[in-house]
C-alpha cells in the first residue's frame, strides 16, 4: 500500500505548476519589468548681479557687462545709475564693466558663492580690480579667464592697499565694502545723503587726473606703495561757483577731511 507521499511526488503536474508559479513570480505577475525613470536633470544654476554705477553722480542710461564663470550678460543703468543682471546657466566669478556716453569706463567684480551678488561699479572698486589683478583691468576684462580670477584672499588684500593709498585724500573707514556696501548715488537736482556718495564726491574733488593715472600705474604694477603722507588738512566746497541777487543769502556746505575719531582742541581749518 503507498504512502500519500510517494503519490504526490509521483504526480507529473505538480513539476509544471511550481516552474509556473517561479516564473510568475519573477516577472512580477506576469508584467514586464518597468524601465527605469531617470533622475530630474538639475535645473541651470541662475545669478542674479544688482548695484549701482556711479562717479558720485550716477551713471544714468550708461551700458553696464558682466562675463561669469558660464554667460554673459548686458543691460543699462537707470537714471539712478542702478542695474540687475539675469544669467542663466551661470556662477561667479564675475567681472563688470560700465560704460558712459561720456568716455568713462570702469570696472568690478564679484567673487562670491550664492546665486546673487551686490557689486557697485565705482572709481573705489576700479582702483580695487586694479590691485587685486594686478593688471590693467580694461586688458582683464576683455580676455576673462574665470579660472584665473582674482581670489577672496587676493581681493582682500587689495582693498587694504586701496585703503592705504587713499588715506590722507578721503576716508574711507565708514565704507565696510568697497564692492558691495548699498549706494544711493545723487542724481542731477537731487543730491544724496548717502555716506558713499559723498565720498564719492569728495575722491572726484580733491584727485586730479594725474593722480589717478599715477595711483592706476602703481596699483596695476604691483609695486609697493609709497609710505603715507604727512595729514594735510583739506576743505572742499560743493558749489564753486554762485549768483545771488540783492538781498539773497546762501548757506555754504564745506567738506573736510579729517580723521575719523578724532577731536581737535584747535581747528587745522577755519
């Protein structure tokens, strides 16, 4: 008499229907397998660049480039010499040129990490660009290499050198950021109140041309700079020139240049 056992094994369907049930089981019920869904390509990194093109007086209507690390872009200041730069598929470094409708041309650059960046484009952050390149910037600008930027390191050890060249014609201790400290720039029939500004103002006043050509020599060479100057009291007036009628008065605004922190017992200036 067999077994239960030895009948089951003996029946021939029972091999068929476990190959079936394998084979069900790894085509996942009977469906093919689902092509893999690709990852979401990340979307292009976009860098928003914003400031203020100014002398002292804004650079109204003036074109203002930006060569990044990615893109290009252009656009043209308002009449408050501000701008905004959209780049997409763009990251810093970056270089920025103005350029007026009378002549003037200057640059600046930004060498930040994140997708937006503040940088003014002003005499100070020429002189900046300068040092920090230690080349003619106009040269730089035009054959922008992002690999071969001016560092973090590099740029800050050239605004100490601007500041240090400087000392003496304007201070420059109430402005943290020759770069990226926020400018309201005086526009014609509207001056500003804005600390930059005026020292803006103050720079354009008491440098000649000749001076600026001596300190963009000196700080694109790399050389040492010269040992700073005796203090020599200075007073600058906003309006050289005035008309008044019989009988009008006018209150006269006289800029000075001393040092910060300091009371004097005697006035240098009367």
């Amino acid at each position: 008499m067999s077994s239960p056992i030895s009948r089951s094994a003996s029946n021939p369907r029972l091999p068929l229907l476990a190959g079936l049930l394998c084979l069900l089981a790894a085509c996942g019920g009977g469906g093919s397998n689902p092509a893999p869904v690709p990852a979401p390509l990340p979307a292009p990194q976009s860098l928003t660049l914003s400031g203020t093109a100014a002398v002292g007086l804004a650079l109204a209507n003036a074109s203002v480039q930006a060569k990044c690390a990615g893109a290009e872009a252009t656009a043209t200041t308002a009449a408050d010499g501000g701008f905004r730069l959209q780049l997409s598929g763009a990251s810093q470094p970056c270089l920025l040129r103005v350029s007026a409708s009378d002549g003037t041309r200057l640059h600046s650059l930004a060498l930040g990490a994140g997708e937006q960046a503040l940088a003014n484009i002003t005499p100070l952050t020429e002189l900046l660009v300068l040092r920090a390149s230690r080349k003619d910037a106009a040269s730089l600008f035009d054959g922008f290499n992002p690999a071969s930027a001016p560092s973090s390191a590099e740029v800050r050890a050239a605004e100490s050198d601007v500041r240090r060249l400087l000392n003496g014609v304007v201070d420059l201790s109430a402005l943290p950021d020759l770069v990226a400290t926020p400018l309201k720039a005086a526009t014609p029939g509207q001056p500003s109140t804005d600390p930059q500004d005026k020292l803006l103002d103050a720079l354009k006043e008491r440098a000649s041309a000749e001076q600026w050509s001596g300190w963009a020599r000196l700080l694109a060479s790399g050389g040492p700079l010269p040992e700073p100057a005796a203090f020599v009291p200075t007073l600058a007036l906003a309006e050289n020139k005035l008309t008044l009628a019989a009988g009008q008065s006018h209150r006269f605004t006289a800029i000075t240049n001393y040092p910060p922190n300091v009371r004097y017992l005697r006035q240098p200036l009367r």
